[in-house]
C-alpha cells in the first residue's frame, strides 16, 4: 500500500461512524409528522411553482422511481403538495407546502446546533480546516467522474 494507505483507511473509517450523524433519528415536522431525509432532499432546492417527479430525480441524481417514494413520503408528512402539470394531466407537479417552505431552515438550525455541540472543544482555525477540506472532498466526490465504474 502507498504512503496514503493509512490516511485512506482512517478516512474510510470515518465515513462509515459518520453514517449514524447523517442518517440520524427522522426529525418531527411541526405538526407531529416524521420527517426523513430524504423529504429535506427533495425540499432543498424544489422549486416553488413545482417540479416534475423525473426533474426530482435528476436534481437528486437517483431513479425516477426512487424520487416518487421520496416525494410519496414528503406528501405523507405535509411538506409537498402533488397536482396534475398544466400542460399534461399524466404528470404530476410537485410543490412545497407553508410546511414545506418553513421545515428546511427549522432543519438547519437543528443541525447547526447539534455540530456545534459536537465541535465546542474545536478552536476556529480547526474548524476553518476541516470546513474546508470537507467541502472539497465533498464537491470532488459528487463530480461525476469520481463514481465507481458499476455507477454508470
């Protein structure tokens, strides 16, 4: 293994713990609503006239059917409304509710202040660091060229 071998692995570790920050409880929407990830995915960005389902899919970069069960379970916790497209009543707009509008930033604060929590004991210069370093690992990993050959 090269110099990088070791650095590789512990970055790999840590990928892995970080999934229980990521994939956290769902959070509970203002009015008793479950709400997961996946429905703060679909909201971040969602135009407010609405979107299609398949336009959902490629902003999210996954099938088209995993963005309709991701906007079934929005609908379900009161965050995106469904109608029928103006210009084709077989596809279905989508829409952010007031909830829906409201939720993202109630979200961030939450977890604002939970990695505020976790990085109280982090000077300033440590936290620029790794905002940086975490950013650019972040942008170079969703670059298309950066997925494995079995993604394409």
């Amino acid at each position: 293994m090269d110099e990088n071998g070791p650095s590789l692995v512990a970055i790999d570790r840590a990928l892995i713990d970080l999934r229980r920050f990521v994939a956290a409880p769902p959070m509970v929407g203002q009015h008793g609503h479950r709400v997961e990830l996946s429905t703060l995915l679909v909201l971040d960005g969602l135009d407010p006239q609405g979107e299609s389902v398949q336009d959902i899919a490629e902003r999210l970069d996954v099938a088209a059917s995993t963005a309709s069960r991701f906007v079934t379970r929005a609908a379900e916790a009161g965050m995106v409304t469904r109608t029928p497209a103006w210009h084709d009543a077989r596809h279905t707009l989508v829409a952010p509710t007031p909830d829906g509008v409201a939720f993202p930033k109630r979200a961030a604060e939450h977890r604002l202040r939970h990695l505020a929590a976790i990085l109280t004991t982090w000077d300033a210069a440590d936290m620029d660091i790794f905002a940086n370093a975490l950013t650019r690992f972040a942008t170079q990993a969703t670059q298309p060229k950066c997925r494995l050959p079995s993604e394409y």
